[in-house]
C-alpha cells in the first residue's frame, strides 16, 4: 500500500465527542482516514458531556465527497 499525499483537510462533521468518535470509525471502516479536531476545551471539561464545545471529524478535500456520503447515510 503506497503512501497517500493530500493538500487539506476538510470538516465532514461537528457533533460532541463522543459522535465524533463514531462518525469517525464509521469513516475508518469504510475506509476514509479520518481525524478529530477539538474546537475548544472540551475534553478538559469531560470528554462525554455536552458542555464543552463542538468537536469536528476532517478528512482530506480528495476523500470528502464520499465521507460525506457516508456521514449521510449512518444510521442514528
């Protein structure tokens, strides 16, 4: 497996973190290198509670069409 060069990331979801960590493995399983990005302090806060900020799930620009097919299509 070669080595994937990409220019940016791009934001596919916003949610708390324990979404974003879901959304994030749905994407690893489909295939999607995935990363989270915290907004805010959040995780300092507590990692599973809804009084920090908003969490983001990036892929790169190149993967966003099909994550955010993805992203779209999970079930809740």
């Amino acid at each position: 497996m070669g080595a994937k060069m990409y220019g940016s990331l791009v934001e596919v979801f916003r949610g708390s973190l324990w979404e974003a960590e879901l959304v994030k493995g749905l994407l690893n399983a489909a295939g999607v290198d995935a990363m989270i990005k915290d907004e805010t302090l959040s995780a300092v806060t507590s990692p599973y509670s809804n009084t920090g900020g908003k969490v983001l799930v990036m892929v790169n620009k190149e993967e966003e069409v099909f994550a955010r097919k993805v992203v779209a299509e999970r079930k809740v």
